[in-house]
C-alpha cells in the first residue's frame, strides 16, 4: 500500500487528486490544510495531523466530523505538520509515500519541506519517499543502484547533487548516458535527459542526488 499525504501547499500546485479515486491501493493522510483539500476531491483520509490554523472555523468543523483519527497540535511547535505526516506514515509501516501540496507559495515552507524528505529518506533508506505537484515528480536518492520506470506523465529527468558531489553516476536506459562521473554540487550538466527504455537505472556510489522528473 502507498500512503498520500496531502500538504497544505498552494491548490494549483497539487497532484492531480482526481487521477487518485479509482486507485485502491493508496491510504490517504491529511497535514493540516491537505485534510481540506483530500475531502474536497471526494478521498477521505484515514488520519490528517497538523495545527490546523490554515483552517477557518467552518473549515475545521466540516473536516473533524468526516474523520475519525486526528492528531491536532499546538501551533507552536518543533516539527513541522509535514515533519508530523511524514513520521506518520514511516511508523504505519507504509513501504511507499507520495507527498503533494509542500512545494508553491513561500519558499522557506518548500525548502524546509524538502528537508523533512530528505530526513526521512536518508533515515529510512528502504522507503520510497516521492514529492509531487502538477507537473513534476522528485526523490532524493542515497547511493546504489535505482530503477526509474518511463513514465508518459514525466517524460524529462534531471539529476542534481543535493548534498556534495554525487560521484560514480551512471545512467542507463537514457537519450544520454553517462558511465561512473561525477555531479557536482551546482552543476545543471545532468539536466533533461529522457528515459528512453522500458525501465532506465541511476547508479551512484557517494552523496545525495536530487531526481526530478517532470514535463512541459
């Protein structure tokens, strides 16, 4: 099963939600302003956590009487409801977590959001942990060996070292491939490439490397 968490973020920068409700193999979460919009799509959330104070209080009483689990916490306070949401789904057990609604709108919350996926991942290094938003799909990748399926919603990837060079890189499976070089940390080299077969590998053997894929 995969868990969706829904964010707070900008609406016009969401996942398509509608794409979701034929899907049966997803458990939807709620961080705070995320419950609002999961219910309005018509996917009801098995838990939604956060403060909530984006909510007003028509909003609030609409989305605490369609759910039953709800962890509601002080506006102040050491993690973030993405931080909240994330742990949350990693403790249920979930092997997979896709995230909308943490990019758009200020960039400090988007930054410091994917600071939390990045925690996440490098904590709980056999999760996949995907962001996504209207027109892009990001990872945060550890070193080894990664399998990346082609996709018509996503046809462009870009790589790029998140945290130090990102060394060994090899690409197989692209329109440009690459055998055991070196991304380094503000290096747009490794920019639009396109998986060109079935299923494309990224292989690394040091540092944190961005993925994003995405299209027009």
């Amino acid at each position: 099963m995969i868990a969706f968490i829904c964010a707070g973020g900008p609406r016009e920068q969401l996942y398509d939600l509608t794409a979701l409700a034929s899907r049966q193999d997803i458990v939807y979460i709620g961080a705070d302003r995320g419950a609002f919009y999961l219910l309005q799509a018509g996917l009801k959330p098995t838990a939604i956590l956060g403060d909530f104070d984006s909510l007003n209080d028509e909003e609030w009483a609409y989305v605490s009487s369609q759910v039953s689990e709800i962890h509601r916490y002080a506006a102040e306070k050491d993690d973030t409801d993405t931080d909240l949401a994330l742990l949350y789904a990693v403790e249920q057990g979930f092997s997979e977590i896709w995230i909308t609604g943490i990019t758009g709108g200020r960039l400090d919350h988007s930054e410091a959001a994917m600071r939390s996926v990045g925690r996440i991942q490098l904590a709980h290094e056999q999760v996949i942990v995907k962001v996504l938003n209207n027109q892009n799909e990001l990872r945060i990748l550890v070193p080894g060996t990664h399998r990346v399926k082609r996709a018509k919603e996503f046809p462009y990837m870009s790589l790029f070292a998140y945290d130090g060079h990102v060394e060994g890189i090899t690409l197989r499976g692209v329109k440009y491939e690459t055998t055991n070089e070196t991304i380094t940390r503000m290096s747009s080299r490794f920019t639009s490439n396109e998986i060109v077969a079935e299923e494309a590998t990224i292989s690394f053997t040091a540092g944190i490397c961005l993925v994003v894929r995405s299209h027009d």
